[in-house]
C-alpha cells in the first residue's frame, strides 16, 4: 500500500513538472499575454482597490468621517442619477415641442416670435419661426405634414420641395442649428433669429 502511494505521488509530481514545461513554451506564453486586461483596467482597479482599502481604514481610524464622506458620495451619486433622468426626459418632451398641424385653429406663431423677440427671449422666438415656417409650408402645400411628423421627416421633404434652392438650403440650416442650440447651448442668439425672420418672409412670398 505504501509503495503504491510513493508510486502515486511520484506520478503527480512528473505531471505537474510536464505541465509546467508545456505552459513555459513560447506560444503559450503569447497566449496568456494576449489574455491579460487592458492597461487603463488593471489601473483602474488597482486604484479602486486603494481606495477601498483607504476606507477600510478610515472606517478603522474615524467612523464618523468615515459615515460623512460615504453619504457624501451617495448625494454626489444620487444628484448626478437624477440629473441624468431630468436631462433625457426634457430631451423627450421638448422633441417636438408643439404641433404645428391640427384640426384646430391653428396657432399664430409668427406673430408669438415677434412678442417673444421684443422681449429679448430670442432662442423662443427663433422656435416659433422654426414652427411658422413649418406651419406656413404645410398651409401652402409646399410640403405634407402630419401633427404626429417629426423635424426629420420635415427636413427631408424641404429638401424635396419645390422652394427656390437658395430658401430650401437655409431653411435646412436654420433647422439644424437651432436644434442644436435647442438642445444643447440653450443661448439666445439675435442674429439667428434675424436670419429665421428673413427666411420666414422669404417663404411666405414664395407661397403667396
């Protein structure tokens, strides 16, 4: 019984030693190297891991510090989680702010930029011009719009349209630009809207 074990064991130890020549070979190697995590994540975690150990020992030295800095980062968690929910269902919401066809009477929103103008609140204002351009087109026939069409689906069918090339290109980019102020600088820009105010009494006669 005994012999059989030594023979057993001795067994194992050549194993171990042949697999340890097989892993030591050069293609093996490259494998495991190819394997390894990225840089930039074995840094990240090994800061993480100090950080953790870092509370470990504050938690160690001073609980009440300990508690403070943790609900700290909690509130800094939260505020940011809930800003995050505020700025995409505002995006959501303000996609398509108002409807400019309906089977109602239809709201004037030229004459809504002008009062918004006067009061300086220009980025409202060249919204409303955007809208009236968009309204005044569908009234002519120049373009099809539905209550439920999208600025998109409008862009696309402006550029088809029968306008004059010259009203067509800066309609298109007077869309495209106060989207993106729309949605992202949130600036009042008095020049944009002079711009909006001319291609609108362009449009309006052309579809005269």
């Amino acid at each position: 019984m005994t012999a059989a074990w030594v023979d057993l064991e001795s067994d194992s130890s050549r194993i171990r030693e042949l697999a340890e020549e097989i892993l030591s070979r050069p293609e093996y190697a490259r494998a495991k190297i190819n394997v390894e995590a990225p840089q930039w994540l074995r840094w990240f975690f090994e800061r993480l891991n100090e950080f953790l150990s870092w509370l470990d020992g504050l938690y160690a030295s001073s609980p009440i510090l300990y508690w403070l800095l943790l609900a700290g980062l909690l509130l800094v968690l939260g505020l940011l989680v809930a800003h995050m929910v505020w700025s995409i269902s505002r995006a959501l919401r303000d996609q398509e702010p108002e409807q400019v066809v309906s089977g109602h009477e239809e709201k004037d929103f030229g004459a809504v930029a002008d009062e918004l103008a006067r009061n300086g609140r220009y980025l409202e204002a060249t919204h409303q011009l955007l809208l009236a351009c968009l309204q005044r087109a569908a009234q002519s026939g120049v373009i099809e719009l539905h209550a439920d069409d999208t600025n998109g689906i409008a862009r696309t069918r402006l550029e088809a349209s029968s306008l004059s090339a010259q009203l067509r290109t800066e309609l298109l980019q007077l869309i495209n630009t106060t989207e993106r102020i729309w949605f992202r600088d949130r600036s009042d820009d008095p020049d944009l809207y002079n711009r909006w105010s001319r291609a609108y009494h362009d449009l309006l006669k052309q579809t005269h």
